[in-house]
C-alpha cells in the first residue's frame, strides 16, 4: 500500500474502489483482495458501489490539474 501513502498522504481514510469481473462482490479473488487490503492500509475503504471507469479516469485527471 505504499502507493496510497503516497498519493494519498495524511489519516484520512481513502475509498478504494474495484472494477471489472475477477472482482465481483462474491469472487475469491474479491475475497483475498478485501482481506490483503484490510491487513495493508487501516485508511483503505473500498467501496461497494459500482464504478463507470471512463468517468473515474475523467475524475482522477480533473484534480491532478
């Protein structure tokens, strides 16, 4: 989780969010990613709501300027 640290510095907590089938809510792999995400980072918060990956690049790309 050292990429979170450092784009995300601070204590606050940070959404993390998942896309793409190999990470549907019910998968192992989601599963295994939940559980190494919880161990890794107490501010990682990963969000259960689905996100448009052409809207969250739009997003990420808005703020970086």
């Amino acid at each position: 989780m050292i990429v979170l640290e450092r784009y995300y510095p601070g204590t606050g907590p940070v959404a993390v969010a998942t896309a793409g089938g190999l990470l549907h809510a019910h998968s192992p792999l989601a599963d295994a990613f939940r559980h190494r995400l919880a161990a890794e980072s107490k501010r990682a918060r990963l969000v259960s709501n689905p996100v448009d990956l052409a809207l969250g690049a739009l997003q990420l790309a808005a703020q970086r300027e």
